[in-house]
C-alpha cells in the first residue's frame, strides 16, 4: 500500500517559483511529494508580486493542496531633470543631493517629489513633481540668467564686447549672461576705447553708461613742398600733407625731414575731442656741385653715396668728401665745400695707374670648395697655380683681370680626382707680380695620394687624347671594350619587317620607337606599329590593317661599334578594316563599313635585336615574338635605321 505524502501547489498568477523548506522544487503548479505527517514551509515568488508564505503538514496516502493568492507589488517610476541654460547644475531630491543636471532619478516609488537645482551665483529653482508608476516624469528648469544694458551717450553704433566676444552695438540690450564678473568693452573708430568689469547677477538687470572720449585730431602741411616725412615721438608716420585723427590727448613732438631742407622739429599739445593744425614752410638748404669727369664711366660718390659722373649733383651746404673712381685708374678724393644756393664747378681727370696685386688670400671656409680672392688695381691676365709640400706643382688657371675685386673657386680635385689631404701654397702670377698664401686641404678617409692623383691626371689625359684621335679615324673598332657604355640607345628607331603565323597568314609594315637610357644598361620608351596582312580569324577579310602602342623597357649595351639589346614591350593593339575592305567575323556577321574594327585588346613582345653604330646614326636588325590576345603569336623579322638624338 502507498504511504507517501504529497503536497500540490496552486498560485494565482501561475509560474510563480516554488520553495520547500527553503529548497526550490520548480514553478507553479507543482505536486511535491514530501515527508508525511511533518510540518512543511512553502513559498512562492514572483517578479512584480510580493513573496507569499505557509506552513503545511501532509499525510500519508494522501495529497494537500495548497493556493497562493500573489498581491502585485506598485511599479517603480523615474524622473528625467534637465537645465536648458547651464550645465553642472546640482540636484536635490526632497532635500538628497543626487549629482549634476542632465540627470535621471531611478526607482522612484509613485509620489510627489520636490526636486530643487542649484548653482552658484544663480537663484535656486525647484518644483514639485508627481512620478507614476512606469512612467518616466520630466523636470525641466531654466535658470534666471543677468541682464544688460549699454548705453553710450552722444555715440551710436559703438561695438560691445563682453568678455572678447562681439555681443551689438549701442544702445546695447541683452539677457543671456551668466551671473558673475564680466569684463565689458566699447569701442568705435577716433574714439578711446572704454573698458569696465561688471557684476552680472542672476534674475536682475544691470545698466552702464560708456562715456566715450572722442580722440584728438592733427593735420600737418608744408606749404613750399611735399613729400616730408613726419616723425610722432620719434616714430615715421607717413609723410605731408598728413592727417590722423586717432591720438590721445598730451604732448608730441612733431619733426619734419626732407633731403636738401632744415629739419623742423617742434612741440605740440593736443586735446581730446579737438583737432590741431600745423601749416609750415622748411627752409631749402642745398647747393649746386657740377661734375666734369674724365673718363666718362667713372665712379661718383660723395659722403659714401653714389651719383652719376657728369652732371649737376645737388647737396647741403656744408663740407663734403668727393670721390672719383674707375678700374685701372687712380682714385682722386678731394674735399668740397657747398655753399647755399650757389652753382660750383669741380673738374675731375684720371690717371692710368700701374698694375699691382693689392691682395691675395685663400679661403678654406667651405668642406667642398677652396676660393682664392685677388684685389687688382688695372686690367691685365695673370696665372694661378697651386704646389704641394714639396714645391711641385699640381694645377694651375688662367685669369683675366676686369675688376679691383675677383674669386675663383677650385674643388680640390685634379681631372676629377680628390687630392691629398695636408698644406698647399696659391701662387697668383701678374704683371711682374707673385703672391702666395698657404693653406690646408681636408678631403676626409676618401682622398688619393698626390701620386694616385697625378697618375689618375695622366690616364685620364691619354685616355681623352686618344678618343680625340679615334674620333678623327673613319675605321670602325668592333668588340673593343674600351667604349663599353659609352653610347647607349638614346633616339629614334624606324623600322620595316614582315613575319607569318602559319602558311595562310602574314604581315608586313612598320614601327616607330623612341628609346632613352637613363642609366647603363636600360632602356625605356614607347613604340607605335602600323601594318598590314591577312589573318584566317576574318577569312572573308581581303586585308586587315593593324595599329598597336606599346610601352618598352629592356636592356643594353655597346661594344665599340656594336650595340646589342633587348627589350619587352605591353601595349594596345588593334585589327580593323578599310572601306572596300568586306570582313566577317568569328560570328558569321560581316562588315562592309569606311572603317571597322574587327578586334582589340592587349598586345605582348619581346624584340632582341643588333644596331652597328655610326657615329649618331644606326642600322640593325632584329626578331619580334608578339602575342595578341585575340589574334594569337606571331613572328617577324626586320632592319631599323636610328639616330640617336641625346
């Protein structure tokens, strides 16, 4: 006979969790077999219901049944506060602080609520909300900014800013400042700028008066002449006739100053508001000095300024050093006095003078270059040579003479070679004349001995002299090494072949191509074909014509007179008919139009070839491998004649 017990739990809603003894069993409804004629504690809950409770004995043999009626707990609601005018605001809950605005409450049970905001220097605001339950509640508060008004009596339209930033003009109106200390500015044009700090406060409106202070005015002419220069405190501004009517009131002083007139300088007391004006005459103060110099090309100054030779030179009364120059003359520096108003005459001849080398100096200043300065004092042609420690000399130049001061500059090298570090002496050769300067010469880890320098000097001579010589012979050297890379495919190349792809097919015509070599060994250029033939895709065709544009590189070289090379080539290519010219294509339609193009795509080659060079112009022959994508391989040979133009 069964003896167990059980105990049927029933929960209105259903699905509640069931627990028992503190052990959960499942969810309702739930049958339990449980210890018989022993008390029990089931509980059930819920989400969103309150947690229910019983004590229950279940006998043997027989099931308990057990009903839960769940009370629904009240929803929880939220409050969502915001400010529309500031930020950082703090907020309060019924007197809590909750943190800073923008922010939502949470978990709010349903109620009033007082919720307060807060910020310094503002008025705090607060209201009474009503949250339900579920809902979301809005707060939302805008703070009392300050207010301000700018007035500026007997001025309209002075700008204002308020903490640097352009706010309008006057009479100024505005309600959106923050309360605090704010630096406020009007200005207009010829009026004194006007700076206050003011106390904005939250809720109130604060009124100020800019009294602007108009700024003095001053007008400076020079009734006998223009073009003065004005001078304010010391400072240039500008020149007559003068105007400014942006000066502060006080004292200034005025100078005028014009070449050949005495300079005024004065004292002048200007008031805001008002305008001052000074209407001068400058005294003149110059004479007249004219120049009869011979030659006719020399050189005047006078005071360290330069003028023209032959003609009436104006200057201030007063003494004045004259000075008269020309390159292979002596200079002639006499004293003058000019007298105001007056016409004087002063006639200058030059003398020839002797050849003499005033200076000779050698400047090492540059990592790279070695420069000799000279100072000559007549024309004349001179040599400067260069020895080593031991007294020989390494190179030498040639100079003409055609001014007092002249340089030259030397690379420290011989025939391209760098000499040997260590001392050097400049010898300058003129006229009778030597003088010499020593010097040092750094050319680093990388420099030749004196001995490797003059036996490089040698072989490269030789190696020019014989050039000049086989360029003189009209015999041609083949496969000599000699001439390896000296000549490289730099040109025009015109071509003529023909080739067949099978017994049926066959083309003939022509390429242009240009070629440069950059570096030894390389080529690259352009080609463009243009030919003629019969090909079996278009068996109808009487002849295809066929166009092609490639872009080449590859390879070269030259052997005296014998240039071999290689070279690829990608490119466009075409097959097309002429009118008359009737072609069907793999389709079966057929073409009979002015022109047709029966095929295009792209086009691959590879041409090795050998030109026999003749000075700048070339023959050759050559074999070209070409696979059109649409037409298949094809083979050709041909002959080329070239020029080399660079």
């Amino acid at each position: 006979m069964d003896e167990r017990a059980y105990i049927e739990v029933q929960t209105t809603p259903s699905g509640a969790a069931v627990y028992l003894d503190g052990r959960y069993e499942g969810t309702s409804p739930l049958r339990m077999e449980v210890r018989p004629d022993v008390s029990h504690n089931i509980e059930v809950s819920k989400p969103g219901y309150k947690n229910e409770k019983k004590n229950v004995t279940a006998y043997a043999k027989s099931v308990t049944n057990v009903s839960f009626y769940m009370s629904e707990l009240p929803k929880k609601g939220e409050i969502k506060v915001s400010v529309t005018n500031a930020s950082g605001c703090s907020v309060y809950l019924d007197g809590s602080y909750k943190g800073k605005a923008p922010l939502t409450i949470k978990d709010l049970s349903p109620g009033n609520y007082r919720v307060r905001i807060s910020k310094s220097n503002f008025q705090d605001e607060q209201k009474t909300v009503t949250v339900r339950a579920g809902e979301v509640t809005k707060a939302e508060f805008s703070l009392k900014m300050g207010e301000l008004r700018v007035h500026a009596p007997g001025v309209i339209d002075a700008s204002v800013y308020v903490d640097g930033r352009y706010k309008g003009t006057t009479p100024y109106f505005g309600s959106d400042l923050e309360p605090g200390y704010h630096e406020v500015k009007v200005t207009k044009p010829h009026y004194k700028d006007w700076t206050r700090s003011v106390s904005i406060r939250s809720g109130y409106v604060q009124n100020i008066t800019a009294d602007l202070e108009k700024l003095a005015e001053l007008y400076v002419r020079v009734l006998n002449t223009s073009g003065v220069t004005v001078y304010l405190n010391g400072r240039n501004v500008g020149s007559t006739p003068y105007h400014c009517e942006d000066l502060e009131g006080g004292y200034y002083n005025v100078k005028l100053v014009k070449k050949h007139y005495k300079t005024e300088e004065m004292s002048v007391y200007l008031s805001g508001g008002f305008s001052k004006d000074l209407n001068l005459e400058m005294t003149k103060i110059s004479g007249y000095l004219n120049m009869n110099v011979s030659p006719s090309d020399a050189t005047v100054t006078v005071d360290g300024e330069s003028y023209k030779a032959n003609s009436t030179l104006e200057l201030d009364e007063g003494m004045h050093q004259v000075k008269v120059s020309r390159f292979g003359y002596d200079d002639i520096v006499e004293s003058v006095e000019i007298i105001r108003d007056r016409y004087q005459s002063m006639d200058v001849s030059l003398s020839p003078s002797n050849f003499e080398i005033s200076s000779f100096q050698v400047d090492t200043s540059s990592s790279s270059l070695v420069r000799f300065k000279w100072s000559v004092t007549s024309p004349g042609s001179g040599v400067i040579s260069v020895r080593d420690s031991l007294g020989a000399e390494i190179a030498s130049w040639n100079v003409e003479f055609d001014s007092w001061n002249q340089f030259m500059e030397w690379d420290k090298k011989i025939c391209g070679v760098p000499v040997e570090s260590g001392s050097y002496t400049a010898v300058l050769s003129a006229g009778g004349f030597e003088r010499t300067c020593a010097f040092m010469v750094n050319n680093g880890s990388s420099s030749y001995s004196r001995q490797q320098s003059l036996d490089s000097a040698r072989e490269r001579v030789d190696a020019s002299m014989e050039k000049s010589l086989s360029s003189q012979s009209s015999e041609l050297v083949f496969f000599s090494t000699d001439t390896l890379f000296a000549s490289e495919r730099n040109g025009l190349f015109f071509s003529l072949d023909c080739g067949v792809k099978s017994s049926e097919d066959y083309e003939f015509g022509g390429e242009m191509t240009l070629c440069w070599s950059p570096f030894p060994f390389t080529i690259f250029g352009a080609e463009l074909a243009f030919k003629s033939g019969k090909n079996s895709t278009y068996p109808t065709a009487e002849t295809c014509d066929y166009a092609s544009a490639y872009v080449i590189a590859g390879l070269t070289c030259t052997f005296g007179a014998i240039r071999p090379y290689v070279y690829v080539g990608a490119g466009y290519c075409g097959y097309f008919s002429m009118s008359n010219k009737v072609s069907t294509a793999p389709d079966g339609s057929s073409s009979s139009d002015s022109f047709s193009v029966l095929a295009n795509g792209l086009s691959l080659e590879i041409v090795p070839g050998i030109d026999f060079v003749f000075d700048k112009w070339s023959i050759g022959a050559f074999y070209r491998a070409r696979n059109d994508m649409e037409t298949g391989n094809y083979g050709s040979f041909g002959v080329s004649v070239g020029i080399d133009l660079w």
